[in-house]
C-alpha cells in the first residue's frame, strides 16, 4: 500500500513538471505616477566603475530615460514604423534594417551584415503585445509594464527612431550608481525584497506556484502603496528606475571581435546577486525574451 | 586526560579519524553554506543564518567569499584522498606522517581561517593564515609526489597479474605518482593568478568571462587551473576506488596506462591554454580525456564482472536476473562505480554535447543560461567525487546488513536523483521556453533539494552515530585508531 501510495505521489511529482502555465493570467494594474516619457540628465564626470570600483570618466552629458520604454511605447512606435515601411512583417516576425557591424572574424564570432533582422517575434505567447493583422496593441494590464521580446535590433531601431540611441554600458552605470560611491544597487548598499522586481521578491506580480515572475510597471519600487504591497522608493542617484530588476536592459557598444551584446541591470528572473550594478550579461542581437528589455540615452544639445 | 588525548590521538593520528575529521568538517561547511543560496535564500533561509551567525556579507565580495569556499571544500577533499591513498599504498613512514601532518594542519587553517575572512569581516591575518594553510597543502603535495615516486626498488610489483613493467615496476603507483605530480604543478595555475588577483583584491568567477574573445594569460590560467583541479582530484579517486576493489588482470594492465597517459596530455591541454597552444588546447584536452575515461570504463567492467562472480558463486547456470541481483547486493561495492557510470550522463555528455553545439545552441542563448549550464556541471563532478569518497567510507567505517544497504542505496538513490534534477534545469532551455518553464522547474528544484537535503541528513545521522561513538570507552573508534593500513582491506 504505501509502495503503491509512493508511486502515486512520485507520478503526480512528475506529471506537475509538465502542467501549462497560463501566460494570461490576470494582472494587478497598478499606476505608478512615473512618467515613462521622462528623461534624466546626468551630468560629465567622474565615477566608479564595475565591481572594483575603477575611477571612469564621462567627458560629456547626456540624457537616459527615466524608466524602460514600455509596452504601450513601443506599440505606438511599431505602427508607425509599419505605416511608414520602416519595418515590414517576414513570415512570424517584424524585420528592420541595420547596417551591420564589421566582421573581424574573431573565434566564435558570427557575423553581423548589414540586412533585415528581427526586431521582434509575431507569435511568441509570451509577448505582452498583439497584432491583428493591421495594428499592434499591448496586451491590457501591460501597457506600462517594460517592453519585453524585443531584440537588440528592435531596441537600436526604436532608439534610433527616437533620435535617440542605446546607452553604452558606462553610461548606463554612471546613470545606475551616481558619482558618489560604489554602491552596488541604485539605491545603495543593500537590498530588500519590496526594492526591485527579481526572482522570488514576493512582488504581487509574481506567482512561483504557477506562471513564476512577472514584469512590473515601470516605476513600481518608488516608495508608493499598492493595495498594501509597500514599496521602497528605489531610484538611482539621478532619479531612474527599474535599474536593477524587472528586465535585462540592452546597451548599446559594438565590441571589437565579438557579436554579442550585452545587458545590465538583472531580471524578474535571476537573484539579487544580479542585479548588482556590475554584472554583466550577454545575448546575440536576435535574442528575445520575456525578461529583457532597454531603455534609450541621447546626447545633449 | 588520557580520556582526550587518546581520542584526538584516534581523530588525528589515524588513517579513518583523519578521514572522519575531514568529512565531518566538510558536512558542516556544506550544510551551513549549502543554506546561502538557491531555494534556501529564496525561502529567506539565508537571512536567518546570515542573522544568526552574524555573517558579514558585502555585496562586492561575494565572488572572493564564493572562491574561498570552494578551496575549503576541496582542499578538504584533496586531503580525504591523501589519507585514503596513504593508507593503502606502501610509503616510507616518515613521508606518510609528515604529508598527513602537513596537509592536516593545512586544510584545517585554510577552512577555518578562510571562512573566517570571507565570511565574518576582513582580519587580514586570518587572509595570511588561510594561504598558508593552502601553501602547506602545497608542500603536502610535493612530499607526496616524492613518496609515490615509483621507481624505487622497495615499490617494485611483485605480482604479474597487476600492471608493471618487465623490470617490476609498479605502473599503478606511476599513474598515482603521475597524478599527484601533475596535481602539483596544476596548483601552480591557480596560485600564480590568484596571487596577483588575490592581492589586488580583483577576484572573478572564470563562468562570467568565458566568453569574452579577449582574455589574459592569468585569466585563461585560472579558468585551466579549475577545470584540470577536478579533473585530477576525479582521476585521483578513481585510483583510489580500483585499488580498493584490487584491480587487476588484463584490463588492469590496459587501464594503468591509459590513465597516464590520459592525465599527462590532460595536463598538457590544460597548461596550453596559457601558452602558444591555445587554440589547440582544448582538442589536447580532448584526446586527454578520452583515455582517462577508458581506464575508468575498463575499471567499472572489472569491478561489476567481479561483483558478478562473487554474487553468483555457487550457481551452477546464474540467470541474468541473478546476475543482476549480484550486482546489486551490495551498494557500497557498486556504488562507486556505478556513479562513475552516471557521470557520463550528467557530466561528460553535457560537456561533449556543449561542445559540439556551443556557437548553433548554447552561444544563441544569454550568457547567464550558459552559465548555469557550466556551474551545474562541474558542481554534479564535485558531488559525485564526494559520494564516491562516502561510499567507500561507509565500508571503511564497516556498515554491515541493513544498515550498509540503506546507507549505501540512500546516497546513491538520493545524490542521482538530485544530479538529473540538475541536468534536467542546466539542459531545460532545449526544450521548455523561459515563459512556460516555472512548474518544471518547481519540480526539478523540489527534487534536486530533497535529493541533497536527504542525503545531508543521512550524513548527519552518520556523523552524530560517530560522535556519539567517540563518547564510549569501547567504541567504534578504539578499533579504527588500530587499523592504519587500508591495504589490509583490499579484498
């Protein structure tokens, strides 16, 4: 009998590795009173880069967004591109130009000619956006939540179309951590679970019996309430959020001999020990995913 | 007075009270530290040990603290095989007290200082004692090396049925002396490195660099310097294993070479990569492997061939069933093997497999998917390394009937069963998109935690067994303190 009752258990064990997930779950809609339109200035100077805080210096300002472009961002921005021929729809996903990258031919590097890439897929489930055919739309719940399933590409065209463009990975730490210290996170020196969006933070947006993280609204850890949910005010020193957690964030160099890009700032997926302002992460230009996003930086005048 | 001193004499100054002391150590690391991370921080675990120990956690040092960490354990692990091959090979007296007196106090002072600076505050005398401690390890090393030299003529192989050469010298105690000597100069990888990064307090993990195109001689020494570690402290046990289980006969004479050659050009693949040969090295490494590996399979044949027979003696016509049952019957015997056997599935086929598809596959994904793919898999090697080691000392401590089945099924059953679990998760992005896959890895995590957290237990209840024993006049240990010679239990 107990044989039998074990059996039965390992069985179930097993069978629940397989249950679907319900990508469409309900989202609590919360608004943050963040602007996503919102620019920051971060001004020429001094700072401390990477893990062992190496004195770096930006000789000029310039401007990054306040929080990740979202969803309904880059929608409106989809449509006036396919309108405009700017983009055009290649089989399940939305394609654009880019120039492309000289080819040194370096071991393990792939080359990036200049050509149509995908900017973003038309039939992954897990997009927070849809097509009809004519329109994109986001998904409702999600029009402030970071955009996701966008690749490098589609995060270098919508900047560009933006007249603006990608950070590159020192400006987007001198905009995370300040000029002051070498502080690991952006709001500091140490990190709670209602401070950013990562793997089991416990956010009302997460549930790990079931569909697992999610992404929250852009802005969300600034100190506010939500339905009780108490956030910790988490801007960098220069006022950005979502700095560390929620999504991936692309950036913007073109390195030497290799075709990967890379990503700061840690996920709804990985532990906090990634989000910690150095780490580094990397994908190829095609990559999407649901937890991977961008926001954009440009010059000042 | 007596009452102490006669039982630290048994813990220090005898062959299983060192190896008890070793593991024991070991398990506490592991179960304390095992609490850091993964579904333990994710659970909140973390901060209530974190609380409780008053551990002194900077966020910037946490790859120094993860560095620090692995060396306890493995210099704890390297010192478990000293005592293991001390005991059962021939050694002149002086060389095997002063190795174990050195690599004892060594790894002690590298664990308990180590953990000491990494984990409670920087006193930089405890970072002095911590490298001494490995530096004693080091010298440790050498004596042995000197102690395994093989050509003596007080070490020649009387007996034909083992591996030797025309003139009698023993080719098993070469691939042993190959093994330790290479081990030495492999330290050098990461000693070398480790100082200069050690002293400009720039420590990294080499899975968060390796794919950067451009990478310096010191960190292509480190990244070589852990690989070649593991690889050699795997062919050190499983000398170990066949020397235990008497290997010999004509596979033994294939296998004995085969090892040694298999170590050299694995060193010689692995000390490329901070040379010209580089871009070669790992294919060297390759060819390397493959005969260790076929040493290891012919070792595993002898060893299930011999359980065979011995299971079956007295059966006239033994089915396949019997055979089987034979082979089983006693886990502390087939453990070993077998998991060398498993190894090849959770550990050399995700390497050749990655290998083959790196840049169509794993090079596609994110850098932290790969990651987890190259941690995953050296963690299930050490792991496996460590159940082989608790196997052979279940026999050691001499586990008899019931009780040596279930101590030996146990850590079989449950270590396997987390290291697929580990698989399963490494490997999961072949076939479940990030989206879709938290019920699968719920499972996965759920079955790899009970795996080792159940095997923790069972190596707790072993140890309080030992503790405890140590408590009586007459117990277990009076009797280990006299049996020093492993050799003399070679059956």
């Amino acid at each position: 009998m107990s044989r039998l009752a074990f059996s039965l258990l390992a069985i179930a064990l097993l069978l629940s590795a397989c249950a679907t997930v319900d990508l469409n779950a309900p989202v609590p809609e919360y608004e943050t009173g963040i602007d996503p339109n919102a620019w920051a200035l971060v001004p020429a100077g001094e700072f401390l880069s990477g893990q062992h805080n190496h004195p770096a210096t930006l000789d000029y300002d310039y401007e990054i967004m306040v929080t990740d472009v979202t969803v309904g961002l880059y929608v409106t921005y989809l449509n006036q591109a396919l309108a405009d021929s700017a983009l055009r729809i290649d089989g399940e996903q939305i394609v654009g130009y880019y120039p492309g990258d000289e080819f040194r031919g370096v071991k393990h590097e792939v080359e990036i000619a200049g050509g149509d890439y995908v900017f973003v897929p038309l039939d992954d489930p897990a997009s927070r956006f849809t097509f009809d055919g004519s329109a994109f739309a986001a998904v409702p719940g999600y029009e402030n939540h970071p955009m996701t399933n966008v690749s490098w590409f589609g995060s270098w065209g919508y900047c560009a179309a933006s007249g603006a463009r990608l950070p590159i990975e020192l400006e987007w730490e001198k905009a995370a951590r300040g000029g002051d210290d070498g502080r690991p996170f952006p709001w500091g020196f140490d990190i709670a679970r209602n401070q950013a969006n990562f793997y089991a933070s416990r956010d009302p947006f997460e549930d790990m019996g079931s569909f697992g993280s999610r992404t929250s609204p852009v802005g969300f850890y600034n100190g506010r309430s939500y339905d009780g949910y108490v956030t910790l005010d988490s801007a960098s020193p220069y006022g950005l959020y979502d700095m560390a957690g929620n999504v991936w964030q692309w950036t913007g160099d073109v390195y030497e001999g290799q075709h990967y890009r890379y990503l700061r700032g840690g996920s709804k997926d990985t532990y906090e020990m990634d989000l910690r302002i150095w780490v580094r992460n990397n994908a190829t230009p095609t990559y999407y995913g649901p937890a991977v996003g961008f926001r954009c930086a440009r010059d000042v005048e | 007075m007596r009452l102490v001193r006669d039982r630290l004499q048994y813990l220090f100054g005898s062959t299983k009270g060192l190896i008890l002391v070793a593991i024991a150590m070991t398990t506490v690391v592991t179960a304390v530290w095992g609490m850091l991370s993964g579904p333990m921080a994710e659970f909140g675990v973390r901060d209530v040990v974190v609380r409780l120990l008053r551990m002194d956690l900077v966020q910037a040092e946490r790859e120094g603290r993860i560095i620090i960490l692995y060396h306890s354990i493995a210099m704890a692990v390297v010192a478990i095989e000293t005592y293991m091959l001390t005991g059962l090979l021939k050694m002149k007296a002086f060389y095997k007290t002063a190795v174990r007196l050195l690599i004892t106090v060594g790894y002690l002072m590298a664990m308990i200082f180590g953990m000491g600076f990494a984990y409670w505050g920087h006193n930089w005398a405890l970072h002095g004692l911590y490298i001494a401690g490995l530096t004693l390890v080091f010298f440790a090393g050498i004596l042995l090396t000197i102690a395994l030299w093989p050509w003596g003529k007080d070490f020649r192989q009387p007996d034909p049925a083992y591996a030797r050469t025309r003139t009698g010298i023993d080719i098993e105690r070469m691939a042993f002396f190959a093994a330790a000597l290479t081990t030495v100069i492999s330290a050098l990888f990461g000693a070398i490195p480790g100082s200069m990064f050690g002293n400009g307090f720039e420590a990294f993990l080499a899975e968060n660099i390796i794919r950067y195109p451009e990478k310096t001689t010191l960190e292509y020494s480190i990244i070589g310097h852990l690989h070649i570690m593991l690889a050699l402290i795997a062919v050190m046990i499983t000398l170990i294993i066949g020397r235990w289980l008497n290997f010999k006969g004509i596979l033994h004479k294939i296998a004995m070479p085969l090892i040694i050659l298999g170590t050299i050009v694995l060193n010689v693949g692995v000390w490329g990569v901070v040379t010209p040969l580089e871009p070669v090295a790992h294919m060297i490494i390759y060819v390397g492997a493959t005969p260790a590996m076929l040493g290891a399979l012919m070792l595993v044949i002898f060893g299930w061939d011999k359980l065979i027979r011995q299971g079956v003696a007295g059966i006239v016509r033994p089915t396949f069933f019997q055979k089987i049952g034979a082979l089983v019957r006693d886990p502390l015997k087939f453990g070993p093997l077998w998991q060398m056997v498993f190894m090849n599935f959770t550990v050399s086929g995700i390497g050749i497999f990655m290998a083959v598809r790196l840049d169509e596959v794993f090079r596609v994904w994110p850098a932290r998917e790969e990651r987890i793919e190259l941690t995953g898999h050296w963690h299930v090697l050490s792991g496996i390394i460590a159940t082989i080691i608790l196997l052979y000392y279940g026999d050691m401590i001499g586990l008899k009937g019931r009780l040596r089945r279930l101590y030996g099924w146990a850590i079989i059953l449950l270590s396997d069963l987390a290291f697929a679990s580990v698989t399963v998760f490494e490997m999961k992005r072949l076939f479940i998109s990030e989206a879709a896959q938290q019920p699968l890895v719920n499972t996965v995590m759920l079955l790899m935690d009970f795996g080792l957290a159940m095997l923790l237990v069972v190596l707790a209840m072993v140890m309080l067994w030992r503790l405890a024993d140590l408590f009586k006049k007459k117990g277990r240990w009076t009797e280990e303190a006299g049996q020093d010679d492993l050799s003399t239990e070679v059956r």
